[in-house]
C-alpha cells in the first residue's frame, strides 16, 4: 500500500464531513429546531444505562447534544421499548427521533453508526475460570443464561450460536419483561448460583457489573462460526421520508464526534466493546 493511502484517506473523510455540515445547512429550515420547535426525541422512561425518566441516560445525553447542535432542545416521548415502540412512536408522529437502532434498519432512515456493541460474556470468577468463545468446552457443563427478546420469547443471537453447537439443555432464558431489566435479573442468577455464566447486551453489561458487591468479569462473545452477526453498529433513525433531519443529525454526530466518544467511555460501552477481560468496579 502506498504511504500516501492514508492521507488520501483522510482526505476523503475530511470531505465526507464537509459535504454532511453543507446538506445539513441547506436542509435545517426543514427542522423542527429551526421554527422554534424542539427535537422530539422517542424514548424508553426505565432502560439504564440507554434512557431513563431523568434524561441521565447516555441516550438521552446524546439525544441533548444534538439538539443543541441544531440550535433547539431536546423534548423526550416517553414509551416503554418494546414490540411495537416505533409504530407507537415514530410511525404515529408522537416524536422525529429514535436515538438507538442497528444501522440500515428496515422501515426507518438511519444516520452513519455512532457506536458499536455486541454480546458479553459475565461471569464470577471465584466461580467460573473464564469464558469467551462458543465453542468453549467448559459450556457444555455450565449453566448458561441468555436474553430472550419479544412477546414470543424469540431467541437472541448469543442464544442461535448456542444452538447451532448442540448447547440448548444446559442453557436458561430470560424473558425481556420484568420487575427489573433482563441483565439485572441475570445478575441476580449469577449472585445466588442459577447461572454460571450470563450472555449479555455489551453496554447493559457493564452498567450492571459495576454496581454489584461481588466482582463480574466480561469478556466480548466470540462466534468463530460466524452464523450470525455478535456486534452491530447502532445508528440514529428517524421516518423514512425525513430526509432533511436525518442529513442534519450525520453532520451533527460528525461535529461532536469527540464528545460522544467521551459520552461513551464515560457510559462504559467504549471499554465493553473492547477486546480484553474486564473486571467490573466495585461499587
């Protein structure tokens, strides 16, 4: 490779960011923000670390910055994030925004990602020597606790990989629904011995692990046979015909680039993501 690639590289990006902040000039008269009306932003009122009644959520953080960004303020829609949040939400009109979906998501518009995550393995380690990989033998005699997301129970990947290599019996799941959240509930199995092992949602993970009195070790989930995706970049959506704010939202993410990924590291998602062994803090 040439040594001048990555200065052509960067070239590009510097370019890609200049075109962003020009359309997003152009299409802010088509924002709520720019006739004086806030950014209404559709949101879960009890899903720490992602959003919380109080706006302390690192979602609802962000969902500030970027309003200000287009020079109004954030105004949140409160709805539980379930099956049928963004047709109650976003399809209804009740708000414009929705601060988390995979990229490329079917049904909405999505900005360039603003982070990634995957799964996590936890687990004690005065308990369990470790965890990391699917096709560790260990599993296959350990109690294996993973999230089930839907009405229907529907399986989540860490759970598809689990079954494709035969490790269904052994294996506990945990409905999304509950007095408390699913990672917290796990948490729970991990503390009294249900579980010896819990799959889990990256940032919940180590938002969870922090605040327990016993010490979690978290490792990224890996799937050597690559059957399903374990990581995804999570993008800004908005309808689909909003074209305006969704180029406005890029331009802005790109400006506050170093913010949200101060936002994150402080969110602990930057470190859960990572490719180490991570300990939780002691509260």
């Amino acid at each position: 490779m040439s040594s001048r690639s990555p200065r052509r590289q960067r070239s590009r990006a510097g370019a890609l960011a200049l075109g962003l902040v020009a359309v997003s000039a152009v299409a802010l008269a088509a924002l709520p923000g720019a006739s004086g009306g806030p950014l209404r932003v559709c949101a879960d009122p009890d899903n720490p670390p992602f959003s919380s009644a109080d706006a302390t959520g690192f979602e609802n953080r962000l969902a500030a910055m970027l309003a200000d960004a287009l020079g109004t303020e954030a105004r949140f829609y409160w709805w539980p994030q379930r099956r049928g949040f963004v047709r109650n939400t976003l399809d209804a009109k009740a708000c414009d925004v929705v601060m988390a979906m995979p990229t490329g998501s079917p049904g909405v518009l999505t900005t360039p990602a603003w982070y990634e995550a995957g799964y996590v393995f936890a687990w004690r380690p005065d308990r369990v020597q470790g965890a990391g990989s699917y096709d560790d033998p260990a599993l296959r005699t350990l109690r294996v606790g993973v999230p089930l997301v839907g009405n229907d129970m529907a399986a989540t990947p860490p759970g598809h990989a689990l079954a494709r290599r035969g490790l269904t019996d052994n294996v506990i799941g945990f409905a999304p629904f509950g007095r408390t959240s699913v990672a917290e509930r796990m948490m729970a199995g991990l503390a009294d011995g249900t579980i010896d092992v819990a799959l889990l949602w990256a940032p919940q993970a180590a938002y969870v692990a922090q605040r327990q009195d016993f010490e979690v070790r978290l490792a990224p989930a890996r799937d050597e046979g690559a059957g399903e995706p374990q990581r995804f970049a999570m993008s800004v959506a908005v309808r689909r015909d909003d074209v305006a704010l969704r180029d406005a939202l890029a331009a802005a993410l790109v400006r506050l680039k170093p913010r949200i990924d101060a936002l994150l590291r402080e969110a602990g998602v930057a470190d859960a993501a990572s490719s180490g062994t991570l300990a939780s803090r002691r509260p």
